[in-house]
C-alpha cells in the first residue's frame, strides 16, 4: 500500500482494504446506505460498485444488510457467486440502536451456516458497522 494523507488514511474505506483497479460489487443498495461511504469505496477502487447484475468475478463484495430484509445466510450464499477465491466479503448492518440492526450472534450464525467466518467487526459509517467474512478453506 502507497503513503497516504492523513486524511485518507483515516477514511474508514481504506479499513475494507480495496485498491485501485478492484472491481467491487454491491448487494442490498437501498436509499438507507451511507453514501459518503459508498463515495470512499468507489475513490479508493477508482470505479464504481458493480450491482447485483455483475456477472464477472469480483475482487470483493459489500452487502448491505438490514433485520427484515430476508434470509442472511442465503444472501451471503449469493454474494459468493462471482467472488474471487480469497475476496472478502464486508456485511454491512445498522449499528446497535438503529432501524434494522442485526444481532452479533445472527451474523455469525448466518456466516457458519454460508461457509464463512467473522474476521472482525468495526464502525464504518455513523449509523453502520462492517463485519468482515471471509470463505472457510476447503
């Protein structure tokens, strides 16, 4: 990774670890996301975020989620479609508090029954937090 400003080394998408050229795809948009930081995402990737149509292999996946929004572990399933072999997976869910936050255990739940693991959690945005997943080896 390059030097970076102090500015951008603070932007909590330099924290999701995607670089120039990575193609991103984005899962579970909806007007509720945090669009200063799908701005980070796309500056820091220097295109925009593929959607749910992207039919090529992606370096990684942000998934959007809310409680209420369906089954988690099927969308997790899903985000691994077009994923590249050792992309992460960031599952993003309303902090604590907010409309449609998802309880801890339910993600880790729900990755373990998708084949996946919690890498970690932290605060991305002030109204969501980012849980880093990652494919269980075969």
């Amino acid at each position: 990774m390059s030097p970076s400003s102090d500015a951008q080394a603070s932007s909590p998408a330099d924290v999701l670890g995607f670089e120039p050229g990575q193609i991103v795809q984005e899962l579970g948009y909806a007007d509720d996301v945090d669009l200063d930081l799908r701005d980070a995402i796309e500056d820091s990737i220097d295109a925009d975020l593929e959607d749910e149509d992207c039919q090529e292999i992606v370096d990684g996946v942000v998934l959007w989620w809310r409680d209420g929004d369906g089954d988690l572990v099927d969308a997790l399933v899903d985000a691994l479609t077009t994923l590249a072999e050792g992309g992460p997976v960031w599952l993003l869910t309303p902090k604590a508090g907010r409309d449609g936050h998802v309880l801890p255990a339910t993600v880790q739940e729900s990755a373990d029954l998708a084949g996946m693991r919690a890498m970690g959690t932290m605060s991305l945005a002030p109204d969501w937090s980012g849980t880093r997943l990652a494919s269980r080896a075969a």
